[in-house]
C-alpha cells in the first residue's frame, strides 16, 4: 500500500480532529445554579439540534421556545463548538456555520405557603 | 405509555440511555417507559398542590407495582455510587420545591413547651434543593433564617443530601439530616406517613390531617428512614428545623506543622491546646462560636513537623448577622479555569501510561492543581448558603469519604501517607469533624466523627488507591464506615454489618419491613441495597462475637 503524502496526512488528521465529536470548546452562561432537571454529567438538560446559518447570518433560524414550565427560565445556556464545526465555518468563509445549543430550566420560582393557623 | 393516561402533574420521562450519572463514574440502564417526571403547575405553593403530589406520586408506586418493577426518586443525579439508581424506572422530584410555613397550630405542644415557635421550622418538598432553601431561608423569610449544616457544596436535593448522608464539617452541630426533624413519605399505593421522634415531637395532629397522613412518632423508626437513600418509600415533605440568621467567619492557617501536639489535640479535640498551636485562632465568646474545622492536605507536599510542608487548617467562626447585612446568591464572577474534560483526558493518560504515569505524573499533577483545589480564602464573613455554594459538574471525577472516630483520625492519615508512597494518588485529602448522628445508617456515626474525604480523577488507578486504604484499615482494626453516596464499591453484606453492628442492622432492616408491605418493599429495593444486604434477604454472616468498635480481634475482610 503506498504511503500517504503529506498532503494525506493532513486530510487524515483533520478528518479524525472533525469526528471527534468529543473534542469540544463551549462556553456557558448561568443565571442560577438551580435546574428543573437531574444533572447531566457531560450535557445540560435540553440539548438543542444543530443549528446552520448561512451566508454569515443573513439565513438563519428563528428563536425556539426553550420548553421551561411556568415560572421557570433558561437558567444555564451553553455554546458549543468542535473541530468539525470550526472546519466546516472556516472553509466555507462563513457561508455555513453550524452550531449548537444547550440549556438548563431553573426550579420554578414559588411563593411560599402555609399549613395551620 | 399514552400521555393521556397519565394523571395531571405526572409526565413521561425519558432519561438517556444508558443514563449517567452527574459526575461521571458510571452508566446505567434504566427499564424504558417506567420512569416519570412530577410537575407541579404554578408559582404559589399551595396544600392542595401538594396533596396532589401525594396522589400522583402514589399512582405512581401502584404502577410500579403492577408492572413489577422497581422505582426510585431522583434529585438532582449527584451521586458517586449507585445507590439511587435501580433496575426500573425513576420520579425526577426537581419539580418539587413547593414550600410551607407551618401555623401554630400546627405544632405539637410539646414542641412549643420547649421554646420553639413556628420560625423554627421549613417544611419543604424533596425537590427543594440546598441552594433554593439557602435563598428561601436567607432572603426570603422575615425574620431570616438559615440552615445548621451544610455540604461543601449546595445542588443537591434536601431529600438526597439527607438519605445519603451528606455532612459538612460543623463540629458541634451534625450532618444535614441531622436538623430534618420531620419526614412525609409515601409507602404505597394507598399509604404515606408523616413521621417523627417520638422523643422530639414537632408536628401536630392538625399538620398530619392537613397532609392527609398517618402519624408515626417512633425513634427508631425516624432514625432508620432519615438515612434510607431511597429504600423507605418516597420522602415527599421534609420538616427542616432551621437557626437565626448568622454569617461564617473564617480563620485559616497554611503551613501548619504536623506535630505530635497537634495529633494530641485534634484527636482530643482540645481547642485551647489547637489555639496555642494555631496563632489568630480564636476563643468562642458570646459573638464568635467555632463551627467548622477542615484540615487539607497534600500527600505529595507533606513531612512531619514542616511549616513548609504542613497541613492547611481552616475554621469557620458563627457570629452575629447584622440586620443591615443582605446574603448575595448570586453566581461569582467566572475566572479561568480547566475545561470540562481536563479530567477525563487526565483519566484516559493515567490509564494508557499506568504504573510509568503514576511514578512520574502524579505528583507534579496534583502539587499543580491543589492550590486551586483549595477553597478560595473568605476574606469577608458570610452566610452559609453564600460559604458552601454551587460546584460546578466535573465530569469523571472520584470522590470517596470515609468516616472515623475522631480519636483514630490520624491513625487514618498515616494509612493513607502510606498507601500512596506505594500507590501514588491523584488526588487530595482533606479531613471534615462533625459531630456523630443519631440515625440508624448514618454513616457519621462515631460519636465524633472526622469524615476523610479523598477526591480525585476517576480512574482504575484511583479507585484501586481507595480500595487500599479501605483494606489496610480493616487490617489495622481502625473502625470506619463508608458515605452512602460516593465510592463505596467494596461495600458488602459482611462490611455493612461490620461497620454498624447486628444491632444497627436488624434494627433498620426491622423498621423497613413494618413500614412497608412486601409489594413496596420490592419496588424499593435495588442493587445496591441487595449487595449490601440492606434488602432483607441475608441473614447475619458475622459472628455474634466480632466486635464493631475495632480491637485487636478484628477480623479483616
């Protein structure tokens, strides 16, 4: 079998640096320690779809409803991004760029009762 | 199953699969379409909200019984072992945080023949966690309360920080459970309790006819179910008795010398020995009352009777909260630190480089990261809700806790100096005194307990480290016992019984079976409970004659 070139090489260590959907760089935000959901350990507790914009944002989606219950709100959002995300970004110039989304619900905010007199 | 079925406030959950733990040490199959989120509508908290969470968390025990299957309430996923997973389905209670001032009249008298009045008492539901009760108790009430004890942190739920055992380091005042003073739990499909000491009595009739419950004042049954990690039924509502607001004023000292005299006078706890030896440390007066003690220490940087090399003491002080003082939960400022999964990486290299990694890694590893282990110094005081905050989730990370009597806790430490000069670990150690539990299972159950915790990357050679320290303390007769929810996996029918004593163990086995039929008891025995001969069906294997207190007779396992 004849050896890869550099050029192989290259490709081959990009492809493998693309699929490893492990290998991730995000950023979260929070608000509230508080979720409506067990901890996950490696995701928040609503993981969103992969989301593509195009042509640097001129195409792009609408907001979608987060799915928190009554009196409660996103509590913890996060962005991720991997190798394959920035590869695809970069050599599109920017025409196509996926990205994902991740959030937590906080505890609903309750006012507090009484029993008894 | 069809959603239309469903009752009102009970929704399908699916949790992933196989579903991981919130630290990351291990994976779990739950049985499809047997587990169940519970919600509640609303922002107010309302009885009849409540009592209807009673109703659905009881249809939701008859169908687990139908189906044969078995259940477990799930909090907030946090922890180490699996002691609250099980081979069915789970009720995720995180919706569940509805919260009650109980009136007058609804406390016993003899709760009020003591001096207690109604500020003295929460009653929360399950989902509640730490941190929401933190912000109920410290900013919401008037007057303004707080907890008496904490965890190091607070994400927990108040039912599973309870059932599991989870301990803080307040010297005089106990673990978390130890201030639950009341229980509601649901025990079947037509049965929920309200139950309660019948040597501390707070509730009165009129509460448990409010939570259309059946009273049971017992000690042993009380003492039993408040450590139960799941196994006595559904903990619903939880009666939390709480102090006047107070803030944590902290006294640390670093470099402190491991000295003979300081051995003395911790194992004593002999605090005017512990001040002569700690310079700043200061007398308790009417103001300033020691409530914390926390030692740290890094087994790499560590020699007897070095400053340099010493161990990391850190005290809290109660004192008075002013008026004009306003707790601030919100989060902290975010600063630079290690992704998500630097431990996992850390983890795969100890694995792949083994036995090479551990001589030549380990040690600069952890000598880098334990200063930023440590808890950040707390230069101003504050309360403790503000003290023990939110940890943020790291993925595969090992925490394993055991507890001892105070008096052996440095007899604990050399085992462990000595272990890792074999096995190097990566990891810290860090020593937390609490006063001893009343509770049946309660692992903090030396009268003065210092629980050792040891935390670090989960890894084979971590978890091979812990089992050492495990096996070389039983060899050396040094009685211990295990945190219900971190690592614990050499828990056994034989150890269990070793650690508490027949007494202990007949006796938690003995109220479980006269609270529950035989329908309940299954589904509410799991794995766990099986293997560590907590489900009924062992009987003892330990001779009547082995001691549990640790003698020279002791038996290793």
């Amino acid at each position: 079998m004849k050896p890869l070139s550099l050029h192989g090489y290259t490709m081959l260590l990009l492809l493998i640096t693309a699929s490893q959907t492990s290998c991730k760089v995000s950023e979260t935000v929070f608000s509230h320690a508080n979720t409506d959901q067990p901890a996950r350990g490696r995701h928040l507790s609503h993981v969103g779809k992969t989301h593509w914009s195009y042509f640097w944002g001129l195409l792009g989606n609408e907001p979608w409803a987060a799915g928190c219950q009554q009196g409660s709100d996103i509590s913890r959002a996060r962005v991720t991004t991997n190798p394959g995300f920035i590869i695809i970004s970069f050599v599109s110039l920017g025409i196509a760029v996926p990205q994902k989304m991740e959030w937590d619900c906080s505890q609903p905010f309750r006012s507090g009762g009484t029993i008894g007199q | 199953m069809s959603t239309m079925s469903l009752p009102k406030g009970v929704l399908p959950f699916i949790p992933n699969d196989p579903w991981e733990n919130g630290h990351q040490n291990f994976k779990h199959r739950f049985k499809p379409g047997a587990s169940y989120d519970l919600r509640i509508d609303g922002v107010h908290s309302n009885l009849k909200d409540y009592n209807a969470t009673t109703a659905n968390i009881q249809w939701v025990i008859s169908e687990a019984i139908k189906n044969g299957t078995s259940i477990r309430a799930m909090g907030n996923n946090w922890s180490f072992s699996e002691v609250a997973m099980c081979d069915g389905g789970v009720i995720t209670t995180k919706g569940l945080n509805l919260w009650f001032r109980p009136g007058n009249s609804s406390l016993a008298t003899e709760y009020k023949a003591g001096g207690k009045t109604k500020e003295d008492l929460l009653f929360v539901q399950c989902g509640t966690t730490i941190c929401n009760l933190n912000e109920i108790l410290e900013q919401r009430l008037e007057p303004r309360r707080c907890i008496v004890a904490s965890g190091g942190s607070n994400g927990q739920t108040l039912a599973g920080a309870t059932s599991t055992g989870t301990h803080g380091g307040a010297l005089f005042t106990g673990a978390v459970h130890d201030s639950i003073v009341g229980l509601h739990i649901v025990t079947g499909p037509d049965t929920h309790v309200w139950l309660e000491r019948a040597s501390y009595p707070v509730a009165s009739d009129e509460f448990v006819n409010a939570l259309g419950a059946t009273a049971i004042r017992d000690d042993a049954m009380f003492n039993a179910a408040v450590v139960s990690f799941g196994s006595f039924g559904i903990i619903h509502g939880l009666m939390i008795e709480t102090e006047p607001l107070y803030l944590l004023e902290e006294y640390r000292f670093d470099h402190v010398p491991y000295t003979d005299g300081l051995v003395e006078a911790i194992t004593t706890l002999n605090l005017p020995a512990l001040r002569a030896l700690l310079p700043g440390m200061p007398e308790d007066s009417d103001g300033l009352k020691l409530y914390h003690l926390e030692i740290n220490l890094n087994l790499f940087d560590f020699e007897k009777n070095s400053a340099e090399k010493g161990l990391y003491v850190r005290t809290f002080y109660k004192k008075t909260c002013p008026p004009e003082y306003e707790p601030n939960h919100d989060p902290e400022e975010g600063a630079r630190s290690y992704g998500d999964d630097l431990p996992g990486i850390i983890s795969r290299v100890l694995d792949v480089l083994g036995p090479v990694a551990d001589k030549h890694l380990i040690a600069p590893l952890v000598n880098t990261l334990f200063k930023t282990a440590l808890r950040a110094a707390q230069p101003a005081p504050k309360t403790i809700g503000e003290t023990f905050r939110y940890t943020r989730f790291r993925g595969q990370l090992a925490s394993a806790a055991l507890a001892v009597e105070t008096k052996n806790v440095f007899k604990a430490v050399e085992v462990v100096l000595a272990v890792n000069r074999e096995h190097p670990f990566a990891g810290g150690i860090a020593l937390r005194f609490v006063k001893g539990t009343q509770a049946t299972l309660g692992f903090t159950r030396f009268e003065h307990s210092c629980v050792l915790e040891m935390d670090g990357v989960d890894a084979p050679t971590t978890r091979a480290f812990f089992e050492k320290v495990w096996l070389r303390l039983e060899a050396q007769s040094i009685p211990y016992t295990l945190h219900w929810g971190k690592l614990n996996f050499v828990l056994n029918a034989e150890r269990v019984r070793r650690m508490y004593g027949e007494d202990r163990v007949e006796g938690w086995l003995a109220c479980r079976n006269a609270l529950l039929d035989a329908d309940a008891r299954k589904v509410f025995t799991n794995g766990f409970m099986r293997k560590c001969g907590l489900d009924g069906s062992q009987q003892s294997t330990v001779p009547a004659s082995s001691p549990v207190d640790g003698d020279a007779n002791s038996i290793a396992v």
